[in-house]
C-alpha cells in the first residue's frame, strides 16, 4: 500500500493497532461503546458514472482519502478503461484520526498526465453499518462532466474493523522494536483551547490524561497523571505544558519503552485513564473523550508518519469524573494496544473516586491482575482542596490516622523538609525543621537532619504528625521544602515528597515541574470543621534556602488563600 503524507504533518508515527483483549469483566458496570478507528476500506465498484464531457469518454479511478484537519490519501485504485460502472474490488487501510470520515474522488484519465474529476463521494464510519456493503451517493462535478437523463452516479464501499495488526516500520517494514517512543494525547468534544482554562486549578485543560503501568504481580510501578514525570521508568507528562498533536490541543504522555519495561521488577501491562480535573465536572458533560497513541521512531530514525490508533468513548449521563480508554501490554512481539472502557465509580464502590489513585485496585483487574498489590492511594489538584477525612475512608481506614510527610532525593546536596505551624489567624505557632526537631506537646516530630541525599537512597528526612494530640491553636500546618546549599528544588535528581496515613502512602507531590527556586511551599493540611481536616496541596515556590526564610512568605500566602474563605 502507498500512503501520501502531507508534508506539515509527517513528524508523527507508527503505531500498534490491537491484538489481545484485557479481562476486564469483573469491574465493568457499564456496557463499552467503544469506537475503534482503524479500518480496511473496501472499494468495490461505481455504477453509473459520467463521461467527461471533453472526450465524452469514462476511464476511471478513485482516490480514497481520510479527513481530519487536512485530508490524506491512503490509497488510489486501478484505471478501468472505457467503463461506466467500474468493478475494482480494491481494499486500503484507514487509521484512527478522529472526526474520521472516509472521503472518495473518482477521476477520469484523459492521459498519463491528465485526469477530469467526475465527482466525490463520502462514507462516515459512525453512520453507516461496518462489515456490509453501501451504496454511497457520488456528488457529480458538473463543471466538467456530462451525465445521462436518469443516471445517479453511486460507489459500492464496505468499512471493515481491523482487530488485529502487527506493527510495522514505515522505513524498514519490519515490526517495531520495544526500544520505540509512544506518545497518547488526549482530546475531547468540546474541544479545549487555551482560551477556556478550568478556574482554580493550575492544570490548564479541564480534563487530563494518566498512565498506570503494573508488574506481573499486580503491583503499580509507574503513575503518571497531573503533570507528574517518572523519568526513571521513561515516563513523562506534558501538562501544563499542552502538545498541539495533529489538530487539537491536549495534555500528553511520554513513555519510553525500554525504560518503562527495564529493571528487576518490569511493568508488563498499563492502562491511560481519563480524568476530570474539577471533581465537579463530571465527564457526561463531553460528547465524547478519545485517545490518539502514537508510536514514534524518534530514536532511530527522524521520519515519522500520522497517528493510527484512536480510542474514543461517549460518556453516559451521571457518569462520574474517571474514565478508562485503552491498556498497553508488552509482549515478545511488541508492544499491543486495546481499547478498554470502564467509569468509576461502579456499583461496587461505596465512595466516588476522585482520580485514578483511588481505584489502582479496579485499574489492576481491568488489566487481568491480581488487586492486593495495588492498594488505593489519593492526590488532588493543586489549589483545589480535599477532605483528609475522606481520604482515610478511602484508604481503609475508619479514623485519622497519624500522618508522616516524607522527603527523599538523589545526590550530594541538602534538601530539608519543614513544618510550619500557624494559628487560625495566620499567627506562628511553630516551625518544626531540623534545629527543632520536636513541639507541641510531641504531637509534631522532625526525623533529624539528612545533608546527603544520595546515602538513605530512599525517604530521607521526614515529619510524624498525631492529628489526635495537636492543640487547639494548631490551625494551620504548612509542609514546605528548602534547599540550604542554594540549589534549585526542582534540580534535585529524582526527588520525592509523600504523605503516608500509617504505612499507606496517600499523597505524593512532585518537585520537578517548577521554577528554578530554592524553597518550595507545597501543600498545607487545616481545620475545616470541628473534627474535619482537608489538604490543600499547592505549587508555590519561592527563593529562601531555609525554613525560617520562607516562613513569611507562608504566613502571607496562606492570608491571601484562606483569608476570605
């Protein structure tokens, strides 16, 4: 088959088409409506078809074209000489673009340099029945052409769905090799610009993509959602930074797998989710959602092709703000890609997830492995809060448990974690950081000072927290970190910072997507009711190396945040 690309939009790539479908059984409370775009277009023959009025002769054929944002062709079929109703029995592939129609133009051969157009025709996969033959109306081009009283010229097209395809370079027509870039952006109707940002929140896109990898064991290796990076596993997300892919704007992932599927414990399967970044805005509110997969050669070539996968679903009424679109599973042959539609909640659930942290459980069974591995964890977006409250039931657990912020880091340089204590009326009450390692009533406790990063190798320094015993005066407790050797935070190689309710971690907060500061000011946990505490992580950085230093600063951020709530 020969494919004609257009030259603005040939920075794109091959991709795999799905071959294997995941167990997904157990959780699916919603029957899929899944729209795969990948497509064996038949053209089968024309009946009826004009003359040119310059020869009055008809020595047909016809292009084939797939439309999105610009039109390419994907195939063209045989000359029929002196013929009005052509048979061609021809077949071409079709790949996922969404808002896919498949366009037809026949031409007249005047000679080898020379074609009439007689008329266009179109078939839209979401309208007419796949797997049977249409008759589709040919649009005759009057201007050139002359058509006898009565004759309407009509194509004889059949769509058929492609289930199964191996993937294939496009310079070596070999299959692609697991050292290949894979990159899924999302896009939704209504569409998002940038001129309609969600409110509040620091995402941008009112909707955001995420990637779960698992172990054979079921366990969560990677996640990768809200502008968070693994660039050990070779995961990397673009928000709030948006990737313009082919014809709309959308958040993207980055996977790299090789390194996704390197090391002792290799993920074998993931699954993109889809997820609101308002928990009020559920995903009803979109006619559909879709994930475009690429499959970049970037590594080994500098010529890449158009997308080829496209996964779309059409949101019910009442369904909630998560969604599943597709799982990705390593095999010996490659890499497979299967469409895979589950909303959360289900009926199952006695909560209503909030991100795809909370169901890892249900994420693991859609994947065909086993739960236990994979228990549920939270996050939130920043700038938006969240009920601590809720979060423990989430987690299992039936009161507030005593909560330990972790900070971890690679390298030879001093990351310290802090937290800073006010009162309701944004007075400081205590600054618990390495020269005061313990306060209020031993209610708050520093783990001690750690200057080298690259010794622990893992939870470097750390703040133990009993909600239970804290006075009544702790209002406000402000988690920030500083770098006392005036290095940027964002710099620190791998670093990490976590919540943990006992030993289940909760939270977690990324350093690497920021300004080149010295001091970050990430999140605050705070009385919201008499018994009721909620997190409010944020993204605040600021250039002051100690915790001291940045603490005016926090007094006065938090002023202006919770002042007029």
């Amino acid at each position: 088959m020969r494919y004609l690309y257009n030259e603005h939009y040939n920075k794109f790539a091959h991709f795999l088409p799905p071959h294997i479908v995941s167990n997904h059984k157990k959780c699916q409370n919603v029957k899929p409506i899944i729209i795969i775009m990948n497509f064996k277009v038949h053209v089968l023959g024309a009946k009826h078809l004009p003359f040119n009025s310059v020869t009055n002769t008809c020595n047909p054929y016809c292009g084939v074209f797939q439309n999105s944002l610009h039109k390419t062709q994907i195939g063209i079929t045989n000359v029929m000489f002196q013929e009005n109703s052509p048979i061609w029995n021809a077949q071409f592939e079709a790949h996922g673009i969404r808002g896919l129609t498949i366009k037809f133009e026949i031409y007249d051969m005047v000679d080898q340099q020379r074609s009439i157009l007689l008329g266009r025709a179109e078939f839209d996969p979401f309208i007419n029945e796949q797997g049977k033959i249409c008759i589709v109306r040919v649009d005759p081009n009057y201007a050139e052409i002359t058509l006898p009283e009565g004759w309407k010229p009509s194509l004889e097209v059949m769509l058929e769905r492609i289930n199964t395809k191996v993937a294939i370079s496009p310079l070596s027509q070999k299959p692609l090799p697991l050292n290949g870039v894979i990159y899924a952006n999302l896009v939704m109707n209504p569409p998002y610009t940038t001129s309609n940002p969600i409110k509040h929140s620091g995402a941008g896109c009112p909707l955001d993509i995420g990637f779960i990898a698992f172990s054979s064991l079921g366990q969560a290796n990677t996640v990768c959602f809200n502008a968070d990076t693994h660039l050990s596993k070779g995961v990397h997300h673009s928000s709030p930074d948006l990737t313009l892919c082919y014809d709309s704007y959308g958040p993207t992932i980055r996977i790299d797998v090789e390194k996704l599927i390197g090391g002792v414990n290799p993920s074998v399967v993931g699954v993109f989710t889809v997820c609101s970044n308002d928990p009020s805005q559920l995903l009803s509110l979109y006619k559909w959602i879709a994930i475009d997969v690429y499959i970049s050669e970037e590594k080994y070539s500098t010529s890449n092709l158009l997308p080829q996968f496209h996964s779309r679903f059409q949101p019910n009424v009442g369904t909630g703000s998560i969604a599943t679109a597709m799982s990705l599973a390593i095999t010996p042959q490659g890499i497979v890609l299967t469409p895979l539609q589950w909303f959360a909640p289900n009926l199952n659930m006695q909560f209503a997830p909030l991100n795809p942290l909370e169901v890892l459980p249900e994420l693991a069974v859609l994947c065909g492995l086993p739960a236990g591995f994979a228990p549920r964890r939270s996050s939130c977006v920043p700038f938006i809060p969240s009920s601590l409250n809720r979060i423990m039931s989430v987690c299992g657990f039936s009161q507030l448990m005593p909560i330990r912020i972790s900070a971890g880091w690679d390298g030879a340089s001093d990351l310290d974690i802090a937290c800073i204590v006010l009162s309701n009326t944004f007075n400081l009450v205590s600054i618990v950081f390495y020269n005061n390692i313990c306060d209020l009533g031993d209610s708050i406790r520093h783990s001690g000072d750690v200057r080298n990063g690259a010794v622990n190798q893992g939870e470097d320094e750390s703040i133990n927290i009993d909600i239970s015993k804290l006075p009544p005066q702790a209002h406000f407790l402000c988690f920030v970190v500083t770098s006392f050797n005036h290095v940027p935070v964002n710099n620190f190689r791998d670093s990490r910072i976590k919540m943990y309710a006992g030993e289940s971690e909760i939270f977690r907060f990324s350093t690497k997507k920021g300004f080149p500061s010295t001091g970050l000011f990430f999140g605050t946990i705070y009385r919201s009711g008499p018994t009721e505490w909620s997190v409010y992580p944020l993204s605040n950085y600021i250039d002051a190396p100690t915790p001291v230093k940045i603490q005016p600063y926090v007094t006065e951020i938090m002023k202006a945040t919770f002042s007029s709530k």
